[in-house]
C-alpha cells in the first residue's frame, strides 16, 4: 500500500496495511541537509531537499510546506528575525492597530516573495512526493492571520474593543484566506492544515467565537477547493472540538498531546479524521524506549478507530531531537500489530 | 451590598463588559472612595479571577487581558485623584521586566506588568528580546530587587540561564530573585528549576501575590527593598 492510500484510508475509513504516520518534521529536513534556516526558509528547492532527506531517513507517510507562518509578517510589512536552530519569529509586526490593516489592500498579495516561496514549496514538494504521499500545506485561518499581521495584543485590542473594525480586517483575511489555501490545493496539496486559535474559549470569550468567530470560518471554509484539517494550536481541543463540527470541508482534528483521543472522539463523531498525540516539540526530551512505550499506548488506545493517523502534536520537533528518537516513532507504528484487523469501517 | 457589587464586577469582566466594569467601580468609588473601590472591590475580584485562572483553567487569555485593561483604566482615575494621598502613590518596591534575548511574544509580559502596577508597584518595563546583562544592569540602576523574564517557548526560555549567570558573576545571588514567567512554564514547571530561576506565576493576575509573597521573605531574611 502506498503512503497515499494509507492516509487516504484513514479518511475514508477504509482498509489499511498499518497506520499512516506524519510527523511534523518541517524544520528536521535543514537538520538532514545541513542547511542553513534562513536559505531553508527562503528558498523552495532547499527546504524541498530537506523533506525529500525526511522521507529517505524515516519514510514517514505526511509531508509538510514550510511551517514558516512569520512569512506571513513579511508579506504585509513586518519584521521577522531569524534563528540558527529554530523557525523565525515576528519581531516587529506590520500594523500597531487595526485601523491600518482594515485598509491594506491585498489585491496581488500572493505575488509577495515571501508567499512565493510558500506556494513554489508546495508545488515542487507536490512534484517530488504527492504521487506517493500525503502532502499538507501549513496556513491560517481569517481569524488566526491578523496575530501574525498586527501582533497577538493588538488584535485582542480590536476583537474584543472594536468589533466593527475586526470584522473589517475579518473580511480582508477571509478573502486572502479563500485565494491562498485555494492556491496551495492548486499547487498539489491533498490538504490545509490550519492552526485554530483564536476559536478556541481558553483564548477568547465564548461570544465572540459563536458570534464573530464560527461564522466567519464557516463562510470561507465553504469557498475552498480541498479540505481542512483543524489543528490544535498549542491548547487543548477537547472543550471546543464540538463547536467545529459543522464547519464545512473540515475532514479532521489534529489534537494536543494532553486531549483524550476518546473524549474527542465522542464529542467530534465517528466521521472525522483524529490526528496526534505524541508531543513533538519535547522528542528531543525523551528516550527511544520511552517514546515506543508512549506509542504503543496510543496505538493501543486507537485500535479499531479507522479514521485515525499517527501524527505528532504541537509545533515543529526541535533541530536537536536524536534522529533515533524519531526512527523510534516510525518503527512503533510499522511494528505495531496489537490484535488490529485493519479491515477499516464495517 | 459588597458582595454582590463585587459578584456584579466578576461577570462583567468575564463577559468582557470594559465599560461596564469601568462603571461599577466608579459608581463605588463616588460613594466609598478610589482606595475603597481598589481594596474591597477591584482587589478581591482579580484575585479570584486568578484562583479560578490557575485551578480550573476555565478563565480565557481574553477574559485575563479584559481584567488587565479594567485594572489599568482604573489605577489610572486613581492616581489622577489621589496623586499624593492614595496610599497607592507609596510604591511596593520595583521590578524589572522584559522578553528574554530572541523571544518577541510581549502579551504575557505587558499583562504582568498592569497587575504589578495596579498592585502598586513600580515597573521597569525593558521589552522584547532583551540580552542578560541588560536585565541586571537596569536592577542595579534602579535598585530592583526582582527580575521577571518572559519566554513563549522552550528554546528561547532556555537563555534565561543567562541572566543567573549574570546575576550569579556580579555576587547578586540572593540579593535579586530572578523570576521567571511564559506558556512554557505553565506546561513545563520543571523548566523553572532548569533555567535557575527563584519562583514562577502560574499566571499574570497572581503575579503581584508572588512579588508580595518575595518581598516578604527578602525583609523578613533582613534585608530592604
């Protein structure tokens, strides 16, 4: 079976040979290559070697664009600084307040370099490894953008001060929202992966996600042309994971390492795709004995589910994770057999 | 009747009614004064804020920053009418803030900085991506006995160990307690230990409680702030 059936079999819930795994190993590639992070994070075919060096080293069944939000930040004016071992971050945002990025024209923004570069690694990382394998593009969505715009402060400011104005800025990232995942799926990836944030009421109030929140994801997430797949973000999913259900093109969850795969179960329905849960920005912490056993608990945990995929939780793994420690990952899932039947949905 | 203005501010806050709360104490104040309408109002109902924020989790970053805000307009009426005669005019002592060297993520920071200030502190803000030395250099300059340091994440928090070492080479151990703070202590409270700080918040609006808690553990050793 290919890695392509075997995520596709997840989705679908049909039958599988093993599990399909997908770790988020975006930033690892330049570790393999030894490439330096900011020719990685600006040129495509650099940071396409390193995930081309991924699947040579681990044949993992998921690849990932570049999980460089901050160039977002870059394509609307902000300043970005860049690290020697981890992705860059926004050090001056673009905007100090809504008011000027409620009138920043975006028409043609998708020719910025910055958004180039994104696009042009997803086309080639299509090219070299979407016949075989899943590949997932990294984005945000309208209400999770303006952070990365304006800077995390300015945009509470705005959406729980201004509501007219964060509707104003809403509608301007809905709209390069829509263009951009609909780029990315044009470009070869079978699906968006898109951090969820600012939908979540551990971050903001319980109003504004059903009132502004919800509504504004629902009405953009039905122009796309593939579907989504709704990330944690550095929370837990398990309070809100109910509140997504009717979210068009959403096909699946990627969860934090701390939700219970069956408390999300029950609440998201038997449909959807589960995704997670080993933590992947603390691999490096860990032994390879301890990760197979934290495997085999998960695998253990998620025999019989057929919507479910192997994957890593929370951001990128770190540059100094032992590469044994990710081999150690792989094989958990390859080897595990665990009684499955694997015939898929009855 | 306290009780239940104070139980009227909690839910304003926490359906983030900015104005609203901004009411409820003035029309307090109007009756009992701005110090009354801090000690037995604003006070006890963010500290519960930050009970339930760090026990049951269920209080959301935008229902924290909101508290923030209502605290910060209102310190703000306060020292326009008392400027010299509130007994907020007398300063706690100070504190020096800022964003680690390489990590840019202000928000958790500025809202430690309105809680301590509304509490009566006085804060040294220095902002983001701020290296070791500068940290200890503004502490000896003001005479600071705390240092609080903010990280995001794990590797930035990592250059924490930095500003010990600094504060360690100058023979400053003990003398200022390093304090550090950021999503990546709330998740990994061993990191505390790892990169030598004295104490942590588990969040920005119990943060005054731990600096009064500090300070009186530094007088009571005998020394001053």
């Amino acid at each position: 079976m290919k890695s392509l059936e075997r995520t596709m079999a997840a989705v679908t819930g049909g039958p599988y040979d093993r599990r399909s795994v997908g770790l988020t190993l975006s930033l690892y590639g330049a570790r393999l290559t030894g490439c330096p992070l900011y020719d990685f994070y600006t040129d495509a075919d650099r940071y396409v070697q390193g995930q081309i060096a991924v699947k040579n080293t681990f044949d993992t069944d998921i690849f990932y664009t570049p999980f460089v939000l901050t160039a977002i930040t870059e394509a609307f004016g902000g300043e970005v600084k860049y690290f020697k071992t981890s992705p860059p971050n926004m050090s001056k945002p673009a905007f100090k307040s809504g008011a000027g990025l409620s009138k920043f024209d975006i028409s043609n923004i998708e020719r910025h370099p910055r958004l180039v570069y994104l696009l042009e690694a997803t086309r080639r990382l299509a090219d070299a490894l979407a016949a075989d394998n899943a590949v997932a593009a990294v984005f945000l969505s309208p209400i999770d953008l303006p952070p990365l715009i304006m800077g995390i402060d300015a945009w509470l400011e705005t959406i729980l001060f201004n509501e007219t104005e964060a509707k104003k800025i809403m509608e301007m990232t809905g709209d390069f929202f829509v263009n951009m995942a609909n780029l990315f799926f044009a470009s070869g990836a079978h699906f968006v992966a898109l951090p969820v944030v600012f939908c979540n009421p551990a971050i903001i109030t319980r109003r504004i996600v059903d009132e502004m929140a919800l509504p504004v994801l629902s009405a953009n997430f039905s122009k796309l042309k593939g579907p989504l797949v709704l990330h944690h973000g550095g929370a837990p999913m398990t309070s809100f994971i109910s509140s997504l259900a009717s979210l068009p093109n959403v096909i699946g969850y990627a969860i934090d390492q701390t939700d219970k795969f069956s408390d999300v179960r029950n609440l998201a329905g038997e449909g959807k795709t589960l995704l997670g849960n080993i933590d992947g920005p603390t691999l490096n912490k860990k032994t390879p004995e301890l990760i197979r056993a934290q495997c085999a608990n998960i695998l253990k945990d998620r025999a019989g589910d057929p919507h479910f995929i192997f994957s890593s939780s929370g951001a990128d793994i770190p540059l100094d994770t032992p590469p044994e420690n990710i081999a150690a990952v792989v094989e958990a899932v390859k080897n595990f057999a665990g009684g499955e039947d694997h015939a898929g949905k009855r | 009747m306290i009780e239940s203005v104070r139980e009227q501010l909690l839910k304003t806050i926490l359906e983030a009614g900015r104005v609203e709360a901004n009411a409820i104490l003035e029309r307090w104040a109007e009756t009992n004064g701005y110090d009354d309408a801090v000690i037995s109002v604003l006070e006890p109902v963010l500290e519960k804020i930050g009970v339930i924020w760090e026990s049951t989790q269920n209080i959301s970053l935008a229902q924290a920053y909101v508290a923030g805000k209502i605290a910060e307009d209102f310190m703000a009426k306060v020292s326009e009418k008392y400027s010299d005669s509130s007994c907020y005019s007398t300063k706690k002592g100070s504190v020096v803030l800022g964003n680690i060297e390489d990590d840019y993520h202000s928000l958790g920071r500025k809202m430690v900085g309105i809680f301590l200030k509304s509490a009566g502190w006085e804060v040294y803000d220095l902002g983001n991506d701020v290296p070791a030395v500068d940290f200890v250099d503004e502490a000896v300059k003001t005479g600071s006995r705390f240092i609080g340091v903010s990280a995001m994440m794990y590797t930035t928090a990592m250059n924490i160990k930095k500003v010990r070492n600094e504060i360690d080479r100058r023979g400053l151990t003990g003398r200022i307690k390093l304090i550090a703070g950021g999503a990546v202590f709330r998740l990994r409270r061993e990191l505390v230990g790892e990169v030598g700080a004295d104490a942590t918040a588990g969040n920005a609006i119990v943060a005054p409680a731990l600096f009064d808690k500090l300070s009186r553990e530094l007088i009571s050793a005998g020394g001053s702030l």
